[in-house]
C-alpha cells in the first residue's frame, strides 16, 4: 500500500489514511477468509505487460482504485460510501487472482482459459469467498472497464432494474471507470 501515496488524488493526508485503513480491514479479513487468496493477492501484479505489471501490482492498483474514487465522493461527484469505494476497488480484479505465472525472465504468462468474463469472474470469485455484494458493488465492478470491456454474456447479467439503476447512475459507472484508468498510472 505505501505505493499509493506516490498520488493523493486530491486527498488530505487524514482521508489518505481513513482509505488505506479501510483498504486494510478488507486484506486482513480476506487473510482470515482464506490464506492462499490473501497471498496471491499481495504478491499478483495487476497486468501482464501493461499497468502495474510487477510483483505486488494488484494491491497497488487496486488501492490506487479506492484512493480515486474515494477522492471523487468527496468532491461530490459521486454518491458512494468510504467503505464502498474500498470495497469495490479491492474486489473488481478479483479475476487476476492466480491468473498469471512468472515467465522466468522478469514477466509474466497468462491462463487465459480463467480470464473470460474478467468482471463477472471477479464477482463470482468474491460471492465464492463469502463476500455479500451489493447492487451498486456487482454493477460497479460489472461495468469497471472503460470502453466496454465486458461482452454479451455479461450483460445477460443485469435485469431491467440494473439497467434503470445505471441509467440514474452513469456518473458513478464513469467514475468506476475513470479510476480503473487512473489507477493504471
């Protein structure tokens, strides 16, 4: 975590720490959810060969998520919660937990037979380890990927009630979207 204070994103050094708290409790309760996940977790990169591709990327990356986000409610962009922006930002790569192998020559492999559906993986993976996700949590992390990333199958996904509810919310959905992007940097 401490490679996200190399960005503030707008925050005080208190609210800096309110989500690195935050972000905190969520490891900890994932290392006593399942020790293997919570391993892969802090040592994953974020990427193959793009943002973050490097040991300990996806905590970072998904840090730097919350920490954007975070800082985009306060500016009263967005109505979403300390808590839930740490929560959404830690879980919406869920998918690239143990997806990628070291390549013996500082990079990294990929199993792309368990990336399909990078989103809905994600999802899954976190309802597969107990977590109870909220609307704005699955759909956040759903629609994460800025242009679309995400297919047919995974919009079979939302019901006519999700597809209202980001329609009243695409300022939330661009938000999640810009801090994915943000957080690549």
């Amino acid at each position: 975590m401490n490679n996200i204070a190399k960005s503030n994103y707008g925050l005080t050094p208190e609210q800096q720490a309110s989500v690195r708290e935050e972000f905190q409790k969520l490891l900890d309760d994932l290392k006593q959810r399942n020790l293997d996940y919570y391993d892969e977790y802090m040592s994953a990169p974020a990427a193959k060969s793009h943002h973050q591709n490097y040991y300990r990327g996806l905590v970072e990356h998904s840090g730097k998520f919350a920490m954007w986000l975070y800082g985009r409610s306060l500016r009263g962009d967005i109505d979403i919660t300390l808590q839930e922006c740490a929560r959404i930002g830690f879980m919406h790569d869920f998918c690239k937990l143990f997806l990628y192998e070291s390549d013996g020559v500082g990079g990294y492999d990929i199993d792309y037979s368990i990336y399909d559906h990078h989103a809905k993986r994600s999802i899954e993976l976190a309802e597969e380890l107990g977590y109870k996700l909220s609307q704005k949590e699955k759909i956040c992390i759903l629609l994460h990927m800025a242009g679309g990333w995400w297919n047919d199958e995974d919009e079979e996904l939302l019901s006519a009630e999700d597809r209202k509810w980001i329609g009243e919310n695409i300022t939330l959905i661009s938000a999640v979207q810009w801090a994915d992007m943000k957080a690549c940097e």
